[in-house]
C-alpha cells in the first residue's frame, strides 16, 4: 500500500526539473529589441566589424571588440561555400592590433569571390587598410577615416632596432593601402604625419567626401550603393565563370 502510494503521488520533488527556455520571440526581444527579424535566403554575407580590433592580447570585457579568431574562420567558409557569391565587408572600427587588422585585409582581399566594403561611424588607424581591401570601397557622408604612424602602448626596449622594427611595420601598412586604394604613397604618408591638425599627435582625419578626394575610397554611398554595387560585382563575376570556369577573377575594381 505503502509502495503504490509512493508510486501515485510523485510530487515535483521527485520528478526531473527541465530547464525552461525563453521563446524565441522573447530570446529576439532581449538580444535584437524585435520580436521578428527577416528571414529570406541571400547569396551575400555580412561581415561586421565593430569596436576595436583585438589581437595577441585580450582586452577589457567591456570593450567593444572584433576578436580575428572569430572571423578568419568566417572568412574561410564564406570563400568555401557554394551559396555565398559576394562579401558586404561593414566597418565602424576605432583600429586596433596592427597585425590582427592586416591579417583579416590580406583574407579580403584575397578572396576569389566579389567584396564591398561600407565605413559607417568610422574606420580608423588599422581600419583603413581593412575599408580598401575589398574590391570596391563606399564611406558614408558622415564617416571619418583616421589616418596615423603606428602607436604601441606597453613597454618598448630603447634601441635603434625598436625604431627599424616600428618602420618595417608601417611600410607594410603603406605598401598594403596604396596597393588596394588610388592614393599614392606620397600623398598617404603626408596625411600620415601631417601636424597640427590631431592635438599632440601626428595624423589626418579625413570625412566621407575628403576620403574619396584622396583615392583613399572608392565613393560616398550607403547600404543600399554597396548591396547594388555588390550584386553588380557578382553578375560579372558569374559571367566571366560562364565564359571561362578555370578564370580566376581580377584584383581590385577601380
């Protein structure tokens, strides 16, 4: 009697507790402040980049960051995937590891498939080689470019080897922007160490439209320039595969 009874009350005590999961509206309340998002199937994929860009060394939590392990493995898929056709490459980046930024620009930009690439808010210090390493560039109006030498915070060994180190460094930033953008080295490094302009700093901080003046950027433009000049990459692309399926597409479209 005793057992049977045991049996038939089984309170909420013995039974296993499952854990309960918000529903997905409410999941998207929290995180997107919308209860529905758009669904539909595209063959372009957005790539962000946002806050600074962190390296060998982590930052704060409370920084806003792009950490490069994170999208070189994206990088990667979207340059396997028979789905993906183009690469929207949207950037409002404070700079960040030197390194880190010129090993995402090199993976743009070596990418076989169509990339655009969109500076909204700002794309500074190593954010300017990350802008022109896609194939067609667009800053909006309102977007400024920060164009500086190359900073290290942290300890730094007193030796002329420092100083050939640092060098090195930044020519490999000038030879990477000049060869993917229309400015010229000379007129990069006059923005680069121009004075008076950044308080007790060297360096250009440049608008939408100053960009483009350069050869720095391709055109002034927002999100709906970029995804048409994205889908127009793209119909080239498809043709010259058409026409040719060994071809390998050409470098940066000026």
């Amino acid at each position: 009697m005793n057992n049977k009874n045991y049996e038939n009350n089984q309170g909420p005590e013995t039974q296993p507790a499952e854990q309960s999961k918000p529903a997905p509206e409410l999941q998207q309340l929290k995180e997107l402040g919308t209860p529905e998002i758009p669904k539909e199937e595209t063959n372009i994929h957005c790539l962000t980049i946002i806050g600074q860009i962190e390296g060998h060394i982590l930052l704060p939590p409370h920084n806003k960051t792009t950490k490069y392990e994170h999208i070189i493995p994206q990088l990667v898929a979207i340059e396997e995937s028979k789905q993906i056709e183009g690469l929207l490459l949207v950037l409002n980046t404070v700079g960040g590891d030197v390194e880190a930024g010129l090993a995402i620009s090199e993976m743009v930009s070596s990418l076989s498939k169509p990339t655009v690439s969109l500076v909204l808010g700002g794309g500074h210090s190593i954010g300017v080689p990350m802008a022109v390493s896609a194939n067609y560039s667009f800053i909006a109006s309102s977007a400024t470019m920060t164009i500086h030498p190359i900073r290290m915070n942290g300890l730094v060994i007193g030796v002329p080897q420092t100083y050939e180190y640092f060098d090195k460094m930044q020519e490999r930033v000038v030879n990477f922007v000049c060869s993917h953008s229309g400015i010229k080295k000379e007129k990069f490094r006059e923005l680069m160490l121009k004075t008076g302009e950044l308080a007790n700093d060297v360096g250009t901080v440049l608008f939408g439209e100053e960009a483009t003046q350069t050869g720095l950027i391709n055109q002034v433009g927002g999100l709906s320039d970029a995804i048409k000049k994205l889908n127009e990459l793209i119909e080239i692309n498809r043709k010259k595969n058409a026409e040719n399926p060994a071809q390998q597409p050409e470098g940066r479209l000026q």
